[in-house]
C-alpha cells in the first residue's frame, strides 16, 4: 500500500504512532508493524520524521510484507484516541499572518488594502499544543474574544538554513491542519500576537499528516462553527507561496524536522463580522482541507 498518512494515536493508555490503512478507517501501529516484522521502528512520531526518507523506506517494507502475511490487523479508527501529530513540539509554531488578501480586508476596511511586502512572522507557544476532538479552553477569565483560524500547516522534514525557493518544497515532510486560535483583545492589547495567540489550548493540530508526496497542489480550507461555514477558501490565493515562506524564515534561522509553520487563515473569521462573531462554550469548530481530513474541537 501507498504510504499516505501518519497518524499519533492513544490505544489502551498508550501513546504510538502509524499509517492510515487505504480505506482511512483504520490505522497499522508502528509497534505492530516492528513485533511481526523485525523492521526497527522509533517510538514517536517526531523521532519518525527526524529518519526523512530511511524512516518511509522501513516502514514501506513492513507494510509490504503484512500485504503478504496478514499478521498486523488495522486498528479501527473509533477504537482510539486521535492525538496532535507531534503531542510534545520542542519548538514553538512558526505562524504566517495576512496572507490571503480577502483576511486582510477584514481588518482594514480601507477601498485597497495593501498586501504586506515581507511574510508577517510570529509565533505559538508549543504549550498551547492539542489533539482532534480536545477541548479549547475559553479562559472567560483573560479574554472575551476567542476566535478561529483555520489553516494548512507545513512540518518541514529537513534540516536547513539560508533554503532557497528552489530547494525549499525539499524540506517538507507534509501537511495537517492547524486551528490558530486567538484572544482577540490580547491581541490588541499586547500589540505583539503571542500572547493572545499562545492560551493553553489555542493550537489544535490533527487529525492526520499527509506526506507531501501525496498532496495536492492546493489545498481548499473550509471552516465550520456549529456546521455554518465561516471560511471557504483555497491555498491557491496565498499572497506569499510554501516555498517562499520557507526561504524567508530559513534566513540566518535553521529549521529542524518537525518544525511547524502555519501558512495563514483565509477570510471569515470571527472578528472579520459586523458585530464580530467570536466564540463561545458549546461551540463547535470543524476545520476540513478534504485532502487531508477534518479537524474537529469544542470550546469547554
């Protein structure tokens, strides 16, 4: 089978990670896969990404001879518990703002706004880290402006400094789906984002990583609150590309495998209403890129 998506998941207590099955309904553990097939297999995702194409090439030849042998069963989907791709980040989120011309708008409501000249950078604590189906926390005590971004993250799978544009689609691995939830009014108040960017709980990652060489082109992102569409938008309308986000970034900064850059949320968020639409406890936020998967949280 084509290796198309890892997932990390919790089964019986214990945290592992493993590949998609074709029918996406059920996931081959990597502990399996090393027990049946002497195939050496690291404990953690991030640790799986770190070994590039070695890592893919092994559990490739695992997969292979269970096609054969039959001796690792799928785990079933609704069996386990469905963790951030990398539960324990060692470095904060790289994150992109105003990069879709639609969002800026939002924000200024001047005839033409203008596009930034250089990619707006800043940062996500790896604190603020959660799984699918996590709760957001709404920290009524901090803020009364939770909002959401969705948005297509990149995990770079290649060490490297000073990447050219050309090289740059080298040093991804893939692809998830990311949830830059935000404190508004933090936002504001602090002028710098990362504190209203890095609440315990503001950056659901999930469900699963689609390798890059399983990936579109584009990707289309559509976010749901309560099931009413808020964002229907596609990468393609990117003010500055995947490669050259990681040109800029990688200037005098090495970025490491299973480093995360969040490349920006399309128009409809929240505060972008009149009045603003942020949320509340109960909601509901669903954030689909169909080549991916959908990355669902509630709000506690």
């Amino acid at each position: 089978m084509m290796i198309k998506k890892l997932v990390t998941f919790e089964d019986l207590g214990f945290v592992q990670w493993g590949v998609l099955n074709e029918a996406e309904d059920g996931v081959y553990g990597a502990i399996a896969l090393e027990e049946a097939f002497f195939t050496p297999l690291p404990e953690t995702m991030l640790e799986f990404i770190r070994q590039g194409n070695d890592g893919l090439l092994a559990l490739a030849d695992a997969l292979e001879q269970n096609e054969k042998t039959g001796a690792v069963k799928a785990k079933p989907l609704d069996t386990i518990r469905i963790m951030a791709p990398i539960p324990h980040m060692e470095r904060n989120i790289f994150c992109i703002g105003k990069n879709y011309t639609e969002h800026i708008a939002e924000f200024d409501k001047t005839a033409m706004p203008k596009p930034p000249k250089y990619p707006v950078i800043f940062t996500k604590a790896t604190s603020s880290v959660i799984g699918p189906d996590d709760l957001i926390d709404p920290h009524t005590n901090v803020t009364s402006q939770v909002d959401y971004e969705g948005e297509l993250a990149v995990i770079i799978g290649k060490e490297g400094s000073d990447i050219t544009v050309g090289e740059a689609m080298d040093h991804v691995y893939g692809f998830t789906i990311l949830n830059d939830v935000t404190a508004r009014d933090l936002q504001a108040n602090h002028v710098q984002w990362f504190h209203g960017k890095s609440l315990d709980t503001f950056c659901p990652i999930g469900p699963y990583i689609l390798l890059r060489d399983a990936a579109p082109d584009t990707f289309d992102i559509v976010t749901k609150v309560n099931n009413e569409v808020r964002q229907d938008g596609s990468t393609g309308e990117f003010i500055f590309t995947i490669p050259e986000l990681i040109h800029t970034i990688s200037q005098g900064t090495t970025l490491f495998p299973g480093d995360i850059i969040a490349t920006g949320t399309p128009s409809g968020v929240g505060v972008g209403f009149n009045p603003p639409r942020f949320l509340h406890s109960g909601d509901t936020v669903e954030i689909t890129i169909p080549a991916i998967g959908t990355l669902k949280n509630k709000v506690k």
